[in-house]
C-alpha cells in the first residue's frame, strides 16, 4: 500500500470556515473576546453542530483572522499532499455580519495568495449561501463572485428541506456570467433536493449520496456525468449514514456514478483529507488503483485550468508506478 499523504489529490468539498485549527480559534478568539471553550472539537448532534459553526464565525472578525484561517488552509492541505482545492466560502454572510461587504473575501484571497506561494497549493472558491438566508443575500453572493477569477462558482448550501426555487434567477444570472454552478443536495433531503440541483444546473453534487433512494435519478445522474462530493466521516458524524462501514459510497461506485472524496469539516471532526481517503482505503478494502481514479474523479471534476488537470493526471501516475 502506497502513502495516501503522497498521493496527488483534489479537494472540491470543504467548507474553509470548519477548517480552522483549534489552537487559531483560541488565539483569535481571546484576540477579539470571545470566550472559546476547551471541549471544542466535538458534538452529538446536528444542534452541537450549528453551535460550533456559530462559535468560529463569532470569533472571525479582522482581516488578519480571515487571512490567517486561509493561509493555514493552504498549509494544513499542502500536508494532506492536496494541489489543488476548491473551498467553500459565507462571504456575504460574514461581511453583513461585520458591516462590510467585501472585507472578508479580500482577506481571505489574500490569505490564499500567501499560502499558494509558501506551500504550492493552488486554492480557488465557491461562494455558497444557505437555503434559509435571504434572496438579496443571494444576490450580495453572485455581485461577489463576479468581481474575482479566483471565484469559480457559487451554490446553494444548508438545510436541503428549504425549497431551492427562490433562488433560481440569482443562478441563471450566475450561469450567464460564465460562474459554474454546485449545490448541496441529496444529503439531509433525498430526491427531491436532487432534482432542484439538477433543474438549476448544478455540475456536481454537494454530497448527494442519497441519490440511490431513486433508481431513474440514479441514471440520470449517471448519464449526465454529474460528479458527487462524497464526505464519509462528516455524514456518519451528523447523523446521515450509521457508520463508516454501512455507508453507502460503494453502492455509489458499484452505480456507476462518479464518486469523488472530500472531507466537508474537517476540523470538526478531526479527519483532513490523507486521513480520510485512508479511513476509506482500511473500511472498504479499496486498493491503490481504485484509490488513484477516486482521485483523478476529484481532478476531472474541478473547475482547475486544463493544464492544472493534465500535471495532477501525471503526478497520480508517478504515484502509481512502481
């Protein structure tokens, strides 16, 4: 078995504000007052969960926290031996909340910038917004993601039971402005969060593993060769699959559909994305060349430049010679 760490990888599912390491939070936390309890890092429920997603967003507030949380993604993925990663980012959330629009996604791109020269890995974002939050909000999102290269998409994230039909001009406005388009669906919600995806054009799949509650979906997907961002260790931690070993990632790949591996919250769970491509490799026997394709899905699946996907594409056959 080959190192997993060394393995070439992409990272398309990961929400930047859950990869905050723990040591940070309490430097920016008492840096800006905010009480950060010692038992961070765990929960027993979906409820614990939001609590803790709230306590991180309480305590980013300068430009020099946003900045720092996104350079150390860059180095924390860099370890993880991933070269290219496609973050998800509240940054209209996050500028409402502090009075200003567009604070946190400069500093975060900054962040970025610094951390891709200091450790190679190239980092580009996905500006989401959450089925409950405003339809103006949505558009705050989109004027956002306009203004940047470094934005390749935007999508919807959050309680999949909110209807994506309110927001479906923001992104038929976003698809004319050369945005792609990734929603999270098919996680919390089964067919019917699926199908609003896919009536909006979404080129991946946030999740979506709960596609195989329908057979003609199923094929669908299949047929239209829709990448899905399955995140294993975040499903079983919130409750959406009951283990590790019943979950259903090889039922997806016995489907036929296009499986990538991805990591969701990382910090909050403690699995980065060498660890979780490992906890796939010992739970279901997976050898190093059904290992190598699940990486060259996430390759295929990025939004990366052409020559970006064709040096990573030779960088996981060096890995799988001999």
């Amino acid at each position: 078995m080959r190192d997993l760490f060394t393995l070439p990888k992409v990272h398309l599912h990961v929400h930047l504000e859950s990869t905050v390491r723990w040591d940070t939070l309490r430097d920016i936390g008492a840096a800006n007052g905010v009480r950060v309890p010692d038992d961070i890092g765990t929960f027993g429920d979906f409820a614990a969960f939001f609590a803790q997603n709230d306590l991180v967003r309480a305590c980013l507030r300068r430009p020099d926290d946003f900045r720092r949380v996104a350079y150390e993604f860059c180095q924390d993925e860099a370890r993880q031996g991933t070269r290219y990663a496609e973050a998800s980012f509240t940054a209209a959330a996050h500028g409402e909340r502090l009075g200003d629009l567009d604070m946190p996604l400069t500093a975060v791109r900054e962040g970025l910038a610094a951390g891709r020269e200091a450790f190679g890995t190239e980092v580009r974002l996905l500006l989401d917004h959450s089925r409950r939050r405003s339809l103006d909000r949505a558009w705050r999102t989109l004027d956002l993601a306009k203004r940047h290269d470094d934005v390749v998409a935007v999508g919807l994230a959050g309680d999949e039971s909110f209807p994506a039909g309110p927001f479906a001009a923001v992104f038929a406005a976003a698809r004319e402005a050369g945005l792609h388009i990734v929603h999270h669906a098919g996680e919390g919600e089964g067919a019917v969060s699926i199908r609003q995806a896919l009536d909006d054009r979404t080129e991946r799949l946030g999740h979506g593993i709960r596609v195989l509650d329908d057979p003609d979906l199923v094929a669908e997907v299949r047929d239209r060769k829709i990448p899905l961002e399955v995140c294993p260790s975040s499903n079983v931690a919130l409750g959406f699959a009951p283990s590790l070993a019943e979950h259903p990632l090889p039922r997806l790949r016995d489907a036929g559909l296009l499986v990538t591996v991805n990591t969701d919250i990382p910090a909050l769970i403690g699995t980065p994305l060498a660890i979780e491509y490992t906890r796939v490799r010992d739970t279901f026997g997976y050898d190093d060349t059904v290992l190598a394709g699940l990486a060259r899905n996430a390759v295929d699946a990025s939004f990366a430049p052409a020559s970006t996907k064709a040096r990573l594409h030779e960088e996981i056959n060096t890995w799988l010679t001999p």
